[in-house]
C-alpha cells in the first residue's frame, strides 16, 4: 500500500508541475495566440488535429470500458471462451478504412496550407527580405531598398513579406510562434515562405532546427509597425550617416577602437553595406549589422539591452554563446576599452521607429 501511495504522490506532483509548466511563456512566443497569417492556419490544424485525436480517444475509451465490463471473466464461467472474431472481414475494414480516412482529414489541409505558405506567386509586387541563417544569429538584407540589418526583422502590417532563407553554414529553422509557422533554413538552396502580421508588436522567433551548442540561444525579433511607420524606418535606415562623430569622448574613442581593432571587417555601422561575406554565397556578412544596434531591445539576442550587459560580451562571448564565431576574431579588450566600444555601440540610434515603439 505504501509503495502504491508513493507512486500516485509522485503521479500528482508531477502532473500539477505539468500543468504550472504549461501556462508558463510569453504573449508573442506562443503557436496558441495567433497574430499573422501563418500563425492562423497553424492553430486551425492544431484545432483540427486536436478535435480528431480527441474523438479517437473518446471512441477507443468507451470501446475498452464496454469490453472490460462486458466481457469480464464471471463466477461460474472461468473456462469460457468468449466468440473469436480473428478474420473477421467487415471488422478488418473497419479499423483499417477508419484510421485512412482520419489521416487524410489531417494531411491533406496540411499539405495545402503547406503549399499556400510557400506560394511566391506574387511576391514580385510586395516586399522581400533576403534572410541568412548563421551561427546564431539571423541577417536580413532589403535588397529593393538596399537595407542590410540583423536580429530585429522589421515588417509592415497587413500586407504579406516574403522571406527568401538561405544558411551560411549548418541548417536553421526560422520560426516566429505567434505570426509563422516554420521552415527550415538550408545552406544549399533558397526556401521561400511569407510572413503577415495583423496587429503591430514585437514577436519573439526562435531557430527551430539543433544547429549547435548555442543553439537555443539562436533568438531574434520581427518587429510590426504599420505601412507609414515603416516607411520611416525605410527612409531612417536608407540616410543613416556612417561617418557621424560621436556625441560623447568616450563614444568618439569606441569608434576608434572599434576601428582599430578591425572590427569593421566583420561588422558594418552602415545600412547598405556589409563586412566580409559569409558563404556559401548569398547575401550577409561574417558578423552582424551593427547599423541601428542602440535600437535593438536585446544584446547578442537574448540579454537585457544595457551597456554592463554588452561590456560583458565583448569581453567573453564565449561564456554566453558557446561556439560563436566572434571569440578570438579580435585582440583582448580591457574593461576601458570595452566600456568605449559599447558606449559607441548603444549610440547606434539612426531611427525613432524602434522595438519599444512598436510597443516591446
């Protein structure tokens, strides 16, 4: 008895930890809220999904319960044999036609919402983004406005955004929850899907795909702002001023440093242009687009975006990203030095359209 009760105590807490655990996570990182197109039609399959399994449940349930109590073994009758239905044709039928047609209930909106996500038929007349997956961060280049960024996705409302994805290296998943469903991120060849957010926010996306020991560190943000707001943003980031002087002495020497140190040969400060190509051969640099950095809400995607916390990666990515490609691409900075470049950083700044407007 007591080894019985032990195990339904541990069956209890685990399941209220299941339960607690399941309400856990954040408005604009859940496949349960939809916010966009894509996200619509995947909560549509889930609920479709979800009704079928349910009902087979039900079915099955009631099934085991009338043969449990109809055919329970009775005082007097130990040695009966109840009927054999072994061969019995019209039951094969049954539970083999059943389950196929259940099947294609499920495949076969599947399949098509599948392939309406990837219809690029009209993408010539709306917006593109080219999209480079790398370890691990996201590079997005407008090539008809000739904007390069990255981390911060910035789409207009209500209008569909094709996304042309392209890997530099190993294989990544693009998935926003709330807006998108998924699609994986090759290095051999350019998957196109569309992404339409109806509301204006900011929305979490993840890498989606195990592509190394960063990997669930992989984070970045589509940032919706309506049409005329990204229009701004467009026109903020198109005369952004590269050569600007620092407001600040300390800014002034962040620059230098962060010239001297060669750290424009990876990272560009400029919207148009990029630092040294990362293969196989699409577009994107080696390392991040740093042009409106003091915009971004997060450092290296997944810190609070604060000086301290950027002195802190400049000084040891290492230790917060495991297998970065930045570690030992540059000298040894000192605190000084990496206060400097952060200070230079955050004053990245070319646009009021910005995460927190768009209500981060």
């Amino acid at each position: 008895m007591k080894g019985w009760m032990g195990k339904t105590k541990v069956l209890f807490v685990f399941t209220l930890l299941a339960l607690f655990l399941a309400g856990c996570g954040m408005e604009n990182l859940t496949a349960l809220k939809p916010k966009g197109y894509g996200a619509e039609q995947s909560m549509d399959l889930i609920i479709l999904t979800t009704l079928i399994m349910t009902g087979v449940f039900i079915v099955v349930m009631v099934i085991y319960v009338i043969t449990l109590v109809r055919f329970r073994r009775k005082k007097g009758q130990e040695d009966h044999v109840p009927e054999q239905v072994e061969g019995n044709h019209k039951l094969e039928v049954i539970w083999t036609v059943i389950p196929i047609i259940l099947v294609l209930i499920i495949a076969v909106p599947t399949v098509l919402a599948t392939f309406n996500l990837a219809d690029d038929s009209s993408a010539d007349e709306l917006t593109n983004i080219n999209v480079k997956g790398n370890q691990y961060w996201w590079h997005f280049e407008y090539p008809g406005e000739e904007i390069q960024t990255s981390q911060d996705l910035y789409i207009p409302t209500g209008e569909r955004v094709y996304l042309h994805m392209l890997s530099s290296d190993v294989i990544h998943s693009f998935w926003v929850p709330s807006i998108s469903g998924k699609m994986d991120v090759n290095a051999e060849n350019v998957n196109t899907m569309y992404i339409e957010a109806y509301e204006e926010g900011v929305y979490w996306g993840k890498c989606a795909e195990l592509c190394g020991p960063s990997h669930s560190l992989m984070d970045f943000k589509v940032i919706a702002v309506s049409p005329e707001e990204y229009e701004q943003w467009v026109d903020d980031m198109q005369n952004i001023d590269a050569e600007a002087e620092p407001e600040t002495a300390e800014a002034q020497e962040g620059q230098e440093l962060f010239e001297a140190n060669n750290c424009m040969n990876c990272h560009a400060t400029d919207a148009a242009a990029s630092g040294i190509e990362a293969g196989p051969e699409n577009n994107g640099p080696f390392g991040p687009n740093l042009s409106n950095f003091g915009d971004r809400s997060n450092v290296a995607g997944i810190l609070e975006h604060n000086q301290e916390n950027l002195v802190d990666w400049l000084m040891d990515p290492e230790s917060i990203k495991p297998g970065n490609k930045m570690t030992d691409q540059y000298p040894p900075l000192n605190q000084d030095e990496a206060e400097s470049i952060a200070a230079y950083l955050m004053q990245l700044q070319p646009s009021e359209i910005t995460p927190e407007s768009a209500g981060d």
